[in-house]
C-alpha cells in the first residue's frame, strides 16, 4: 500500500488536511517551514495542542469531530436522546453495526479523529527527522532537546491513541513509512507509540528545560514534569488497550506500577481560552452541558443501589423508588450530579431515560470555558491506575492505602476500606466509575471493555474510515451488532 504525504504545515493556522492519501506538492511555503528552525519549533509548538484538540473536538465543525462522546454513551456512562456524533445510533438497544460509510452523516465520527491523528504523527515525524538530520534550535542548540521530547512524545501520543480506538492502522516510526506502509494491529500500533513516548522520557531525563507556557497553557511544565506526564501516558496506554477481561489479566501490571508510581504529581489540565480551534473542549460543552447527555441510570444505582440501573419501561419517574432520587453517604452524588427528571424523544428509547445529569464540568460549560481548565488527566486516575497495579500484584495493602489516601474520602466522604480483595476491587471500580467521569477521552469505553461489560454487540474498536479504505483501495468492513468476531471486535454480552 503507498500512501503519499504532504506536510502539515496547517498544524500553525489549525486546519485539518483534506485527507491523509495526498500527493505530496513540494510547496515553497512548506520547503520554507522545514528548512527553517524557527518554523520547526513553530510546528512542535502546536503538537500538544492539535493532539489534544482533536480528542476534545476544538473546532465543533464538520471535520473536527471526536468519537470521545459516541465511547461515552456506548459504555453506558453516559445516556443521549439526540442524534449528533452518532450517539444514538451507537448506544442503540440492542446494539447495531457502525454504518461505516462516507455518505453516512456521521462518518467523521471515527474518520476526522483517524486523519487529525496522522496529522499529528507525520508532523512529529517531520521534526524528528530533521532533528536526526542536525539541525539545531534555539541559541547554540539549547532548545533541540526539548523540541525533540515534545516531537517524540506526540508521535507516541498519535501512534497509541490510534491503537486504543481502531483495530488496526498504518504505523509510522520514520519517513521511510510515508512511501510503502502496511497496516499493523492495534497491539502492534500501541506498541511503538509507547516505545516513542519511551524515547521522549529518556530525553528529558538527560536534558533540562521549561516548556513556553503557551505549548501547554496554565502550568509550567519541566523537563522532570514532562517526563512524569508521558510515564502516566504510558500507564494509560498499557492498561486501556485491552480489549476483552483476558487482556486485561496479561496487563504487565509492575510495569504499570513503575511507569504510575514515575507518573504525574498534578492533574494534566490545560487552561482554556474559550476559543474555537485552539485550547477549548467542546467534547465537554455538548456532552454534559444542560439539555445534551446526561448520566445513565446505571451509575445513578452506583451510588444508590436501591435505584434501578434502566429507566422504567412505563417512561415515568414516578415509578422509581423516591422518584429516582438517589441517597448515598457519598458526598459527590450532591457535588458532581444534579437530580433533573427532564427528557425527551421517547420514541428513541426510555431505556436513555434518567434522573441526574452530571454538574462538575459545569463551571467550565458556563463560562465558555474562558480561563477554566480542561481536565484530561486526573491525578486521580494515576493513583486509581496505581492502585489497581497493586491489586493484580496481590498487594492489597498498598491498594488499600492509595484508596483511603484518595478522592474516596477526600471528595467523597466515604468510610475507609480493609485491605481483603474483594473489598480492595470494589473500591477500585466504584472510583472509577464515580470519580473519572469526562475527564480523559474513552476512559469509561476503554473500562468497560477491558472488564467484558459493554452491552452484547458492542464494538470493541472502530474500523478503519471507510474513505481511507477507498483511498488504498481496500475492502470496507464494519464492526457492531453481528459484525465481528465475537470477544475480539464485537462484546459477547455486559453489564446488561
């Protein structure tokens, strides 16, 4: 398979190339970029923020969209009634195959995020090379390390997120990949991306520098620190791969506890600017904003076991126990979540139907997410990683105590655990759920499908674009419902 290449040079002004099979034009413009070090530190710059822009979808516009939300009513954490990005007709009951085609009107669900992504790994690629090639950047060279770390850490980034969503995609370590490529398995995929990040922790930890404030806006960011965020990364990216229970049982669990233990100090939260295309999230606005996805009954009966985990098949609230509203010793059920009994389309489906909407992200939903953070990586989530690291490694104790140290108690207000097993896993999937709602992109999907509980026909990974594989050309397939083989592609029954 060839697949030509242009550089994107876009990644300055933030627009998405058409698609990733293009002929590469020589442009001078781009001629100019590449041989200029100023325009190569221009070009990582905005690494960090396309990549994580196009997880958070900064654009809200055709082209842009995440499958962030689509992952999160799939795993039943979250509920919709409206048929944006797809969601209903992912989170459909029972489930049905992905309609994997370009003249479906949600096809950029999985395609925008699969292009955005290459572009994000053909530039960090770009920057390597030359790198490797001698230029240097900034006064005497200073800065090459640093550029170098970010470069690595993206093209990692880009590589590993490709391997969580997709079953399989094209690898690319070098140029030399842009002219003949294949594709590789996700596992394959996953693999290189934290060899990547890997490279970019070994030069930080030899180099020493600070971020310009502006690559990720709202903290400083050290070469110790930066090395902390690509150790959790990498924790991520190991655990949430798998795809079935028995995957996640291979886990190489004292790694997870290495790279963890190495990893992040402070929530990973960029400072938004509220503007469109830049540092902005609308994967939180038009996910959990009032009136757009709300949270699904069955975490409502997380937190109050008495609530059933459906909505009444009469469609009236009435008919719940305290009209659905809940009752726990867990002080975030008044923190996080708000008692709202408003929904809608029932032809859809009551089983969307709920009690509670979810309220944390609220502060930066209303202020148009000028000057709020936008939380992808929750210090939480390390220590929750952390600790299931523990609990596979037998060391209840140790499991028990970052439980009772964390958000367990110290947001939630909840009585301390023992250190028996069972409690231990309990707490473990009890925070997960409870404390991690939107906070990275397909945490909750990634955690329900590790642990075989997506809902029976659930696809376990995206296929790849349709009008990628037109492109090669290749075969179009899809995964959903009956398509896929079953425990590998598709979920051979859940929680439900």
């Amino acid at each position: 398979m060839k697949i030509l290449y242009i550089i994107p040079i876009f990644l300055l002004a933030f627009v998405s190339c058409e698609d990733l099979n293009v002929e590469n034009l020589n442009s001078p413009d781009t001629e100019t970029v590449l041989s200029d070090s100023d325009g190569i530190e221009s070009i990582t710059a905005g690494l960090f923020k396309f990549w994580f822009s196009v997880g958070h979808d900064a654009s809200y516009s055709f082209g842009t969209e995440t499958p962030a939300r689509a992952m999160w009513y799939m795993a039943d954490c979250g509920t919709v009634f409206w048929s944006n990005f797809g969601a209903v007709d992912l989170s459909m009951e029972p489930r049905e195959a992905y309609i994997n085609d370009v003249t479906y009107p949600y096809h950029w669900v999985g395609e925008a995020y699969y292009k955005n992504m290459y572009d994000v790994l053909t530039s960090s690629t770009d920057v390597i090379n030359i790198l490797d090639n001698g230029m240097q950047i900034g006064g005497n060279g200073e800065d090459t390390d640093m550029v170098k770390a970010v470069a690595y850490f993206t093209q990692g980034l880009a590589n590993g997120y490709l391997g969580l969503i997709f079953d399989k995609s094209v690898l690319i370590s070098t140029i030399d990949d842009y002219e003949t490529m294949e594709f590789s398995s996700y596992k394959d995929v996953v693999a290189k991306g934290i060899e990547q990040i890997e490279k970019a922790i070994e030069i930080c930890e030899n180099s020493e520098f600070i971020l310009p404030t502006s690559w990720i806006p709202g903290d400083e960011w050290s070469n110790v620190e930066l090395a902390r965020l690509a150790h959790s990364y990498i924790a991520r990216l190991l655990v949430y791969s798998s795809r079935n229970l028995t995957q996640n049982s291979q886990v190489d669990w004292t790694k997870v506890l290495e790279h963890t233990e190495k990893g992040i100090k402070k929530d990973f939260a960029p400072l938004g600017d509220g503007v469109a295309g830049s540092w902005k999230s609308y994967f939180h606005m038009k996910t959990a904003a009032s009136g757009w996805g709300k949270i699904d009954m069955r975490i409502v009966n997380m937190l109050d076991p008495n609530i059933p985990s459906t909505f009444p098949e009469s469609g009236l609230y009435t008919d719940l126990p305290n009209n659905g509203l809940a009752i726990s010793d867990d002080q975030r059920l008044n923190i996080d979540f708000e008692y709202n009994t408003e929904n809608s389309r029932p032809d859809r489906g009551y089983y969307r139907w709920t009690t509670y909407r979810y309220k944390r992200l609220d502060d930066y939903i209303n202020n148009n997410g000028i000057n709020k953070r936008i939380i992808d990586f929750r210090l939480s989530e390390n220590e929750l990683l952390m600790a299931e690291a523990k609990y596979n490694l037998d060391d209840y104790e140790g499991a028990a105590t970052l439980i009772n140290n964390g958000t367990r108690i110290t947001r939630g207000g909840l009585a301390a655990i023992g250190n028996t097993k069972e409690e231990v896993w309990n707490a473990i999937w009890y925070e997960r759920n409870i404390e991690l709602i939107l906070s990275g992109i397909g945490i909750e999907y990634f955690d329900m499908r590790r642990f075989d509980q997506l809902q029976k026909g659930t696809m376990l990974h995206f296929p790849v674009p349709a009008q990628q594989l037109q492109l090669i050309p290749a075969e179009i397939y899809t995964y959903g419902g009956e398509f896929g083989v079953p425990g590998e592609d598709i979920s051979i029954g859940g929680w439900k």
